[in-house]
C-alpha cells in the first residue's frame, strides 16, 4: 500500500491576508503525514508592480507576463511570498523548502505559443515534473513549498498558473504516493447555485461534470478547475477537493473522483 501525501494550493488572496494564511498554515501544519504547499501571490504582485509603475496586464482573466513583469513575478513569488510562507512554517514546527520549478529542476516548461492572436509573454506551460526529485526531498522529512515559477531548461524563468504547478505535482507523485490534491479556495466547494454558499456538491466525477456543464451548473472560472482536477484523477491522484481555505482537513468541500 502506497503512503498518503496531501498537496495543498493556496491562492494570492489568502497569502496577502497575514491572519488567513497565519491560519491556513496552521491547518496545513495539522494535516498528517507527508505534504506539500504550492502557494499563489498575483494580488502582491500587481501592488509591487504598481509601486514599480509597471502595469499589470491581463487577458482572459490571466496574467500577461512582459520582461518587466516577469522581473517582478520572479521576485514577488520566489522571494517575498515563497519566503515568508516558508518562515512561518518553520515556526510552526515544518521543516519547509522554499522551491520554483528551476530548482533542483523539478518543473521544465515552455513559453506558451501565441494562439489566435492571444500572445501571454513568458508564461510557462508543464512540459515535466520530476517526482523523483520531488519525493528525494520529502523522504528527508522535508516539506516543499512551490512558487508559481518553472524554467524551460534555457536559462528562462517562465511565470506558470499554481492550479496546473499544484495539478502536475500531484500526477508526477502518483506513481510514489496516495495523492490527495487539494484546492483551497473561497467558497464552500462547487455550488450548485452560486448565490447560495451553502449548496455544495459534495462529489463529482466524470459523468456528473459533464452532466453540469451541459445543463450550465458549472461555468466559467469553475471549468478549467474542474478539468485539471479530473486530469489529475485520470492520472492516478486518489481524489482532489476543492474547499475553503479554513477547510483543508479532507473532510469538507467537493471531492473530484474517478466514480
């Protein structure tokens, strides 16, 4: 029988929240057995690149990532935020690592391709993960905590969604590991009615995800969640849930599996 591992997303809005992510960090720290954090920081970037007088650009709801802005990334979610997520572990008793996808080349990627005129700059897509690397690392009694930041090999840094690095990590740990993937997140789980949080679906697999999306219950920003997480499932992963950030014990929210 494989040994559990939990793989936990924390997104920018926790992470600029001291007491929200004093508490997540806590609840992180709660969890049993072995982990990882893989943590978001698109809300502290835009203000250091504001006070940089950068602008921030965005297309389709994501990050257009210029020379300017990749600077500011690169040091926003590799330094400030990987950083202080990894300091306050470490008095919490985690013996965390601090890592982006060039470290130890745990994550290669390339610079996505510009599609119908949609050009993104220097943003990455997953190429691979190394799990052996990886779980080198966690069978030190080390716990990673991942940036949103890979490399493509070339000696470029390329800015890459936390979702995909959180979703990727969890397949590439599959073959090692029992992997519960999960998605902190500011609602409850997947609604069935977004204006009442309390109408959680507790389980979805596949057939029940295309069920909702052909009648309209899941629909736009809940779409390329989903989809990772049924990806990551088909991939090996035991289970992904998506709840909220005060939540991350396993037993609230919905949870993505095969059937």
């Amino acid at each position: 029988m494989k040994e559990k591992i939990t793989v936990v997303k924390v997104g920018g809005a926790i992470v600029e929240d001291k007491e929200r992510l004093s508490q997540l960090l806590k609840d992180f720290t709660a969890i049993e057995g072995k982990k990882i954090l893989v943590h978001g920081g698109g809300r502290r970037a835009t203000k250091v690149a504001e006070a940089l007088g950068i602008e921030s650009k965005m297309l389709n709801g994501r990050r257009i990532t210029d020379a300017d802005m990749l600077e500011v990334v690169t040091m926003v979610y590799g330094g400030l935020v990987n950083k202080n997520v990894v300091a306050m572990l470490q008095s919490n008793g985690i013996n965390a690592l601090g890592l982006t996808g060039a470290d130890m080349d745990v994550i290669r990627s390339h610079k996505r391709p510009v599609r119908n005129g949609l050009d993104f700059g220097y943003a990455g897509d997953v190429d691979h993960v190394n799990g052996f690397e990886l779980r080198n690392i966690i069978e030190q009694g080390i716990t990673p905590v991942m940036a949103p930041l890979t490399h493509d090999g070339c000696g470029n840094i390329l800015n890459t969604n936390a979702d995909t690095i959180a979703a990727e990590t969890a397949k590439a740990l599959a073959r090692f590991y029992e992997v519960t993937l999960i998605y902190s997140f500011e609602k409850k789980g997947v609604l069935s009615n977004p204006d009442d949080d309390n109408s959680v679906i507790p389980v979805i697999t596949r057939n029940d995800f295309n069920k909702y999306v052909a009648d309209g219950t899941i629909a736009g920003g809940m779409l390329p969640k989903l989809e990772n997480a049924l990806a990551a499932v088909d991939k090996g992963v035991k289970q992904v849930i998506i709840t909220l950030s005060n939540a991350i014990d396993g037993k609230h929210g919905t949870i993505i599996k095969q059937c």
